[in-house]
C-alpha cells in the first residue's frame, strides 16, 4: 500500500499548506539555479574564471539538492499528518541560512576585490 492511502486524510487546508511550502521551497532552489546561471554568464569581471565556475557549481549544487530535499520533507509532513504525529523538524533551515551567508560573504569579497 501507498504512504498516501496510509493513515486518515488530513483537513485539506493543512495539506495544500504543506504543498505551498513544498512550492516555496523549489522556488528557493530554481533561484539558486538562476544565480548560478547569471553568475557565469554575466559576471566575467568577478575574480577568476576559476572562482567562478566554484561558485556557480557550489549554487548549483545547492539548488539541485534543495530541490531533492523539498519532496522529501513535503512526504515526511504529509505522513505525519496522515498518522497524527509530530510534524519532523527540518534541518533546511540553518543549512540554506547558513549557505546563503557564506556565498553572499564570498560574492561581496568578490566584489569588493575585483
């Protein structure tokens, strides 16, 4: 049997929230595509192509495995509120924080060196 068929059917306000932040979430990750994107083709005056060709993949990279991340945790929460259980905690949160300081902190260094 299907997790989806598991469980009671939860109120479907709770449910559509859940996909809204699923949706938020890809949103993040295409955006984090996107800069990598602009920062190798429109931002040959940052550093060396070295450094940016790192930057670009490290956004990519993010990107694709936020994109991942984001289905798994939509199914996580929409299992537990099929089983009435705690909805699980989210490490994306200080991980996305945490990645967006630092590359905003190697952009500006860029920036500023260049």
């Amino acid at each position: 049997m299907r997790w989806w068929q598991t469980g009671t059917r939860p109120d479907y306000r709770f449910s559509l929230a859940n996909e809204r932040t699923f949706l938020a979430w890809i949103r993040t990750a295409l955006a984090l595509i996107a800069g990598a994107v602009g920062i190798d083709q429109f931002a040959s005056h940052l550093g060396s192509p070295l450094t940016r060709l790192s930057l670009a993949l490290v956004l990519f990279c993010a990107g694709g495995t936020l994109a991942a991340t984001a289905y798994m945790r939509w199914a996580r929460a929409e299992r537990a509120m099929r089983h009435d259980a705690d909805l699980p905690r989210s490490l994306l949160l200080p991980l996305l924080a945490t990645l967006t300081a630092l590359l905003a902190t190697a952009l500006a260094w860029l920036v500023v060196t260049s």
